[in-house]
C-alpha cells in the first residue's frame, strides 16, 4: 500500500529544511558546496529552492545570495541552468538582461547536448540547460527553435532501442540506464515539444517520435521507480545504493509536473516520496548523511526540498 503523510508533516518538514539552508548561507551570501568546480552553483540552486518554498523575494538572505551571484562569472552548465530559473523566479523583469547575458553563455555550450562547457556532452548537463531555457523563455528570451531540436535529438540518442518496449535513457550514449538519466531525458524531450509547440515551430513528425519516446520512458519508469534508491537495473549492487539518489526524485518530480502524472504505473510517486523524505529528515533539517553540517547536504536539502 502507498504510505500516508499528512500535509502538516510535509509543511514542516519544508520549513525545517528551509530554516537549515539559511543557516548554511556565508556571510558572503553563497553557499560552498562544491565551490571550487561551481564558485556559484550551489549558490543559484540554493536559491531558487528558497523562493520556490515561499521565502520573500526581499528576504535578507535572497539579497544577499543575488549579490553575491552578480560578482561571479561561472559558466558551467550547472550553475547557467539554476541560475535562469532562480532569476526568473525572483524577478524576471527586474533580471532581464542578466537572463538574456545568461542564455548567451549557456548556449556557448551546446553541441547537439550541452558540455560544461568543454568537455564531453551528456543527458545530466542537457537536461538543466534545458530547464534553464525553459525558465528564460518564460521571461520572454526567445530561444531558437535549432537549439531545441539539436537536445531533442541528442536526447533521442541516449534512449535504449528506440522501437520497441520500454526505454530508460542513459549519461552518455552506450552508458548504463538509469532513473535519473531516464527522467533527464523525458524532461529534455518534454520541454523542447512544450516549446517548439507553443512558438508554432513543432514538426509533426519530430513530436511524433518525441512523444513515442517519452512514453516508452514513462513506462521504464513504471517498471522500475522506487524511492529508496536511483534505479539502475544493469548494475544491481550500483542501483542498490543511494548513489545521486535525491538529484533522481527531484528529477522524477520534475518529470510529473512537467507531463501532469499522479503517478508512474502503479506507482504513486508523490505519497511515496513525501513519506519517505519525512521521515528521514535529520533532527536539524537537513537531508543527506551524517553528520548533518556536511556542505554535501546543501545540493540534497535544496532537491528534497
């Protein structure tokens, strides 16, 4: 049976979580998780989880955490993609031309999928440029059509067979299949149809196939979501751990709002999600291993969240 949470718990847990970030916020106004690869990535993520959780937009905190990411000029994929849906969640007519310098350089790292840039391409980076783009658009940034369609097709790429039965979408072409890679893709899938139908510039035949593979991922994840880990069925000890395992429930949550599912399946993926982040919410807030200061806690508090 689904387990029960009660909405109380659910409103706590959030303002709990939220009262544990801003005491990880430095006096700076960032966040140092992983500061030295993303000088300001988990400073826009961090972020964008506040004002999504209802903290004022002239809230001490968010000033200062927009302060501190206007001094930086980090442009990895990462850091470009939270950084637009947390702009365009504070204000995105006061950050317009901050949004529109943003997609410049984020568009800098697109081949078919995005890179960080540099580097090598692969479903994780594509899937938050793609959210990122999603969040700009919605500013009133144009997008071209062209960069949908190159992470459509990238994303294509990276699905198992792509004909028959269920289909789970993998890191890189040729990688193993996983939940978080599986919900990277259909989100990828899903925004760039959601775009390019609302500018008039879907092809019937690219939504066609789009929409057959989202619904071939769809029914991956029916046949292998789960809460207590990131499933990745061809590495059973590997699926088995906790690996990225919060990065894959924001993800599989993004997937359901995104295409409007109560449920994958059987599957009843918010009650369970909720019921199991309740309950293991550590006694300070957070969510992540102990001991609960860990700066890696941030990235999993703000996904939980």
């Amino acid at each position: 049976p689904t387990p029960e949470v009660a909405q109380a718990q659910i409103d706590t847990a959030i303002d709990r979580g939220v009262e544990w970030l801003l005491r990880c916020q430095e006096l700076d106004g960032s966040w140092r998780y992983h500061v030295d690869s993303y000088p300001s990535g988990q400073t826009a993520l961090s972020l964008y989880t506040l004002l999504k959780c209802g903290v004022a937009r002239d809230h001490p905190s968010v000033v200062r955490a927009l302060r501190f990411l206007a001094t930086q000029d980090d442009r990895r994929t990462y850091t470009l993609g939270c950084l637009l849906m947390a702009l365009t969640e504070h204000d995105p007519e006061g950050h317009k031309e901050w949004i529109e310098r943003a997609v410049e350089q984020l568009l800098e790292a697109q081949g078919r999928g995005f890179s960080y840039p540099g580097y090598h391409e692969d479903l994780s980076l594509t899937q938050y440029a793609a959210l990122g783009l999603r969040a700009a658009s919605k500013a009133g940034v144009e997008i071209d059509q062209r960069s949908w369609y190159r992470m459509m097709d990238y994303a294509l790429g990276n699905q198992f067979d792509a004909y028959r039965g269920p289909g789970g979408f993998s890191y890189v072409k040729g990688s193993v299949y996983s939940g978080s890679m599986t919900t990277a893709g259909i989100a990828v899938l899903a925004i760039a149809t959601q775009q390019l139908d609302a500018a008039g510039k879907l092809k019937p035949a690219s939504e066609k196939e789009a929409n057959k593979a989202i619904e071939r991922g769809v029914e991956w994840l029916a046949a292998h979501a789960a809460v207590e880990n990131n499933p990745i069925p061809d590495e059973p000890s590997h699926g088995a751990s906790n690996m990225r395992r919060h990065y894959w429930l924001y993800g599989m949550e993004r997937v359901a709002g995104l295409l409007e599912l109560d449920r994958f399946g059987s599957f009843e993926w918010y009650p369970r999600t909720a019921a199991a982040l309740v309950a293991e919410q550590s006694k300070q807030g957070s969510w992540g291993p102990a001991p609960h200061h860990q700066a890696g806690n941030q990235s999993k508090t703000c996904f939980a969240l």
